[in-house]
C-alpha cells in the first residue's frame, strides 16, 4: 500500500475514515436520509424521486448495523474512496512530496466533506464520477475488451446514482468525439446500456413517473434573479468556500495537456454553463453542481504540487475552511454550537412525543414524506404520507405503502399548524396537531382527468372520468370531486368542487372508469395556467388524482 500511498496520506485518510463513522454513529438523520432510507425496506429498481443506488446503499450497510452508523456506512466508505481516486488522478512525478497539502485541499471542499458521510444520492454521484475518470484514463491508455466491459459498469454505476450523471457522460463524450468511431467505446455503451435495462424497464412499468415529475409536473416559480441566477453564483463560492479565488483561477487559466484532462475541462466548463442556463428558469440548488468537484479536486490538486504561490494559499485558506466545517460537524451532533435549528436536532424528541400521544398505532402525514421516513425510522412503527392538492408526488405516491393502513385505527398528523384534535410537542417546542380516525379508509390512487389534446375553458361542459385501479370496488358515494387551478410554474392557486357527481348508490369496479359530465367553473383569485382533476374521499382533502392541463379561462 505504501507504494500507492505516502505513509502520511494513509495515516490522515485512516484517520479520516474513523471519524466519519464516529460522526455517522452520534449525527442524528437529516429528513433526505430517512426518506432514502425508506426507499430502502422495499429494494426495487427504481423510486419515484431518484434511481436506485443510494436504496442499495443503505440497505447493504443498515443490514449490518440498525442504526444511523448503518445508514451511512457505505457512504463513509465511499468517501474515503473517493478520495483515494482523486489522488490516484493526479498526475506529479513528486506527488508523495505533497500528500498532507493534498489531504487539506481535498478536506477543505464542503460538499466532499459532508457527502464523506451523509447518505444521499450525491455520494455515490461523487464517488463513480470519479472511478468513472479513473478507468476512463485507462481505457485512453489501452483500449480493450475488459476496460470496455468496466467503463460501461461505471457509466451504469453514474446512472443508477442520479439522474444528471447522463451531463458526466456526454461531456467527456464531447471533450473527445472521436469515441464515436471508437469499437470499443461503442462496446462500452452497449454494456452501459444492458446493465441499465432494469431500471429503465422499471421507468417503463411506473409509466415513466420519475421523468414525468423532474421535467413536467415538478413545481416551479417565476424566475427572480435574486432566488436563481444570483444563487447560481453564490453556489459557486459555497461549493470551495474561503479558497473559491484561487479555485477558479487556477481552473480558468488551466491549459489541458492530453484527453483526461481535457475531459476534466470539459465537465467543468458544461456544467457550469448548463446550470447557469438552468438558471433562468429555476433555482440551481447547490448539490447539483457538485460533480465539478471531482474535476475541479484533481486540477487544483496537480497545480498546487507546480506553483508554491498557489500551494501556499490553498494551505492557508484550506486550513481555515476545515476550521469551519469541523465547527459545522460539531454541531451537527451538539446543537448548541450550530448556527441556529438544523434538521438533524431534536428528530429522536418529537418522534417520541408523537409515538406517546399516537399509542403506537400508524401515523399518517398530512403532505410530508419527511416526516413520515423520519417518523418510521426512530418510532420502527408504520407511517405513511398522505398527499394531496397542495403538496406534490413522491415514493409514497406510487409504492402501495396506502395499504398499510386501511381499516385501521391512525393519527393523522395535520400539516403545520392547525390548531384541531389534539397535538405533540415538535423538535422546537411548537404545537402540532392531528387526530384520531377509525377505521380509515382513503382510495388516492384513484385515477382522474378531463379531455386530452385540447384547451380547457372556463365556462364550457366537460367529462370528468375517473379509472379504478386497485383490485376492490370503490363506493362513489365516499368521493367527491374537483379541479384544482395551477398557475404558470404549476403551483396550486385554489380548489372548487365541481357542479355534478357520480351516482352515490354505484360502485367503481376494479379496472373500470366512469364519466361524469360537469361545466368547468372559472378561478376566482387569478388567472390559472393549468388544471388538474382531483378527488377527494371519506372527508379527506383534494388528492393528486389527474395531471396538470391547459385552461383557458
């Protein structure tokens, strides 16, 4: 090992290591890990949000160890290799020379810190971006069969971790097109390809939901340059913190000297310019640019072994930036010494608070798979989220989990503030509030919508249809139903039952569909863009019934 590795760099790495998986034990979950953590009690080849590798990652470590440790545990490990694949990247005749400055740059960059640890889909991003890179080199060096087979694994490994890892791709792709004429390349993508046909055949079998949800019915807002081109820039600067001058320089005067680095050139430079683009129609959060770390590491990394000047404030400003993020760490377990409430306090009080005032029975939240995954984990009982018209789609939408609680007695827990039924203390102190339902019986699976292919008009007469897909009759005396209105960026604005009803005294048979004729009543607060047939049962509120449609007011 000492030969790939300066004793020192392997003793700070180790050590690194260590106390990843002593902060992955005492760091309570934030609400992203739970919710990946329920995806992983039911292994599939896919999930409503993301592919499904960060599932399998969870699954594999919570097997051995039932705790937060065995959430991340894998995540450490990848972090860990991570960086060991970045080092192994750089190329320096005299790197061993620079081992403790390379560990402090590599340590000084904020998101490969926090994802050396948390689990979420950006680690395993991070990770195979980087073995990508690593065999990519190889396969440049010496073309062939194995190094084919490998680099489409890895290329599958990228996809199956996040969806834009398809930009990692295609940018090395287009930093040398000459792959295009390559057989081996070619090969590559066909085992790429035949490695992804599961979770593409899920996609297929889920009616391409996740793709539906990110391009189209995903909710936006209007663009404000502040929220979105502005925050673009500043996630910039968080992404290398107090070294970001230095960073981008030495990224912008850098000059490739063969493929692989013009590949890294290239994933900087597209990613750069395909969020800021993306910028202008929506808000760029931070982690999606996190793949130009990895690139970004092993330039910088090379160049500071070349120019002490730049050595010497990547030193400085390194050390400086770990200062902050060791505090930031700190306080991630002790939370008085955090800058304000961060979602990983006080989860373990008002889950036992809830779990007290609920008697154990299931939990049902009103719009919140946060708080259901965050619930089910620290409680190990069943909970559930329950969606509706002024919330959106998520795994809890498409996975059956509705079953888990019909016929049953719940608490369901209101959304925010109500001040009905009775309430539990939450990680603030603050009143939340739901009640007790017997025998509760919900149907949101229900399918709904009005006429395709055309532009609705207030005012005018349409058919709403509604599908049955479960395999039990459904009483159409229990729904009521609605259109509710959406604005440009596909926001809720207001919900108005509508003016006619099925008959109460028939039953919707399983696979069956029936049609109400109604007149499509016209907004009252604004003028809508779109509208999405709803449906609501048992007194429950407006589900996510239908998708968003042209009105024409």
């Amino acid at each position: 090992m000492n030969k790939l590795l300066p004793k020192p760099l392997l003793l700070l790495l180790g050590g690194l290591f260590a106390i990843n998986l002593l902060q992955a034990y005492a760091t309570e979950l934030i609400y992203d890990e739970a919710y990946y953590w329920y995806y992983s009690q039911n292994l599939s080849w896919g999930y409503f949000d993301h592919p499904p590798m960060v599932a399998w990652m969870i699954a594999l470590g919570y097997s051995l160890f039932h705790n937060e440790m065995g959430v991340r545990l894998v995540s450490c490990l990848m972090g860990t290799g991570t960086a060991l694949l970045i080092w192994s990247l750089v190329r320096h005749p005299d790197k061993k020379m620079f081992s403790r400055e390379f560990f402090v740059w590599i340590l000084s960059i904020t998101l490969l810190h926090a994802y050396g640890f948390l689990s979420l889909p950006d680690t395993p991003l991070l990770f195979f971006t980087a073995l990508f890179l690593w065999v990519y080199r190889r396969f440049l060096n010496q073309p062939g069969l194995w190094i084919s087979i490998a680099l489409g694994v890895c290329m599958a490994a990228l996809m199956y971790s996040k969806y834009h890892a398809a930009l990692v791709i295609l940018f090395v792709l287009f930093s040398n097109l000459r792959l295009l004429k390559n057989r081996y390349a070619w090969l590559a993508l066909g085992v790429s390809l035949l490695c992804y046909l599961p979770h593409l055949h899920w996609l297929y079998s889920h009616d391409f939901v996740s793709l539906e949800f990110h391009l189209f019915e995903r909710p936006n807002q209007p663009y404000n340059f502040s929220k979105f081109t502005l925050g673009f820039l500043l996630n910039l600067l968080a992404l290398f913190g107090l070294t970001f001058p230095f960073v981008y320089k030495t990224l912008f005067a850098f000059r490739p000297g063969n493929k692989l680095e013009k590949a890294l050139v290239f994933l900087i430079y597209g990613f750069l310019i395909f969020f800021f683009i993306s910028s202008f129609q929506r808000r760029v959060q931070t982690q999606w640019l996190v793949v130009i770390s990895i690139p970004a590491a092993i330039i910088v990394a090379q160049c500071l072994m070349e120019q002490p000047a730049l050595r010497k404030w990547i030193w400085r400003l390194g050390l400086a930036n770990i200062v902050v993020l060791v505090w930031l760490r700190l306080g991630l377990v002790y939370e008085p010494l955090f800058p304000g409430q961060f979602e990983s306090h006080g989860n373990k009080v008002w889950v036992g608070n809830l779990k007290t005032l609920s008697e154990g029975v299931p939990v049902v939240f009103e719009n919140s798979y946060r708080k259901a995954s965050m619930y089910a984990f620290y409680a190990q009982k069943p909970s559930i989220s329950m969606n509706n018209a002024y919330y959106r789609k998520d795994q809890y939408t498409i996975d059956g989990s509705e079953a888990l609680v019909q016929g049953k007695r719940v608490f369901y827990a209101y959304k925010g503030i109500s001040g009905k039924g009775v309430f539990y203390l939450d990680e603030k102190g603050e009143k939340k509030y739901g009640i007790f339902i017997d025998n509760f019986t919900s149907y949101r699976a229900l399918k709904a919508g009005l006429p395709e292919g055309e532009t609705l008009t207030a005012g005018e007469e349409y058919s709403f249809w509604i599908y049955n897909p479960y395999e039990k009759n459904v009483p159409l005396r229990a729904l009521r139903l609605g259109v509710a209105y959406l604005d440009a960026s596909k926001r809720l604005n207001e919900v108005h039952p509508i003016d006619a009803q099925p008959d109460p005294e028939k039953v919707l048979m399983p696979g069956d569909t029936v049609r109400v004729r109604f007149t499509l009543p016209k907004a009252v607060n604004a003028d809508p863009e779109y509208l999405r047939a709803v449906i609501a049962e048992n007194d429950l509120p407006f589900g996510l019934n239908g998708k968003a449609q042209r009105i024409k007011q």
